[in-house]
C-alpha cells in the first residue's frame, strides 16, 4: 500500500455563549498545512469573545485503496478535511485528520465528534495529484433483467 503524507496544523475555535446551559462552543474552523513551529497547542488569538488555538504535528496519509473516496470529496461541491475531536476532561482538541469520506463515516458511526472544514486550495492540489494518479474509477455493471 503506497502512502503520501502531508504535515498540517488544525485551528480550533472557542466562541462564548450567553446559554444558561453552556457558556462556549468549540469547534474546528481550519487546517493549514504545518511549517514545523514550535509543538503543541498556540493560542493566536483571543479577544475575550473568541479564541483561536492552533494545534501543530498533525499529518493527513494518503492511500491507494482510499482513492475513490478522495475523488468522491474532491468532486463534492465543497471538499472537506474532516477533523476527529475528542475531549473527555476538557475542551475538545483534534486528534485526527482524514480527506477520506469513508473513514470520516467510519468515525461518526463509532460514535466520535467529527468536525468538516473547508479544504485550503494548496491541499485540494495535493489530494488531486495523488487522485489523478491512483484512482480507477470502476466499469458499470449492466443489470440483467429477468
């Protein structure tokens, strides 16, 4: 199995609720591919209503037996980088991050937290490269008629 990997960073956003049941919303707002920063979670910004923290040493793999899952993304009308969150004792942090819409599937049918963010041009180029190269689409199958 031939594998391609790609160093990304998820960006994760805290916003403040005025809910008397919960006071804020984490989510994933983006991913970037990573420049070998400094490790672990950065906030880069936090105005007191909004926080962002990027968390750095992610990496998206790539492979052939999932190529068809990644044309089905790239031809979506808007392609995704799903990100899988978890947090147990805390606020939810990325753990995870596929291009693949099976696996993503695979995820949420396990019962996990998965967030799909828009997918950066520099990426969607990436995936396409690797798609264009090993993905075969399958012959149509004529159904007999009895």
């Amino acid at each position: 199995m031939s594998a391609r990997t790609l160093a990304i960073a998820v960006i994760m956003q805290r916003t403040a609720l005025d809910n008397r049941w919960v006071s804020e919303k984490w989510e994933a707002l983006g991913v970037v591919q990573d420049v070998q920063g400094p490790a672990g979670p950065r906030v880069i910004l936090d105005d007191g209503e909004c926080r962002r923290v990027l968390y750095t040493g992610f990496s998206l793999e790539l492979f052939r037996d999932e190529a068809e899952s990644y044309h089905l993304n790239l031809t979506s009308p808007e392609p995704r980088v799903f990100v899988l969150l978890r947090g147990e004792d805390g606020p939810p942090a990325p753990a995870m991050a596929t291009v693949s819409y099976a696996e993503a599937a695979r995820w949420m049918d396990g019962g996990e937290n998965v967030d799909g963010v828009p997918m950066p041009p520099d990426i969607y180029a990436w995936v396409g490269e690797f798609v264009e190269a090993h993905y075969v689409p399958r012959p149509r199958k004529k159904r007999q008629r009895t």
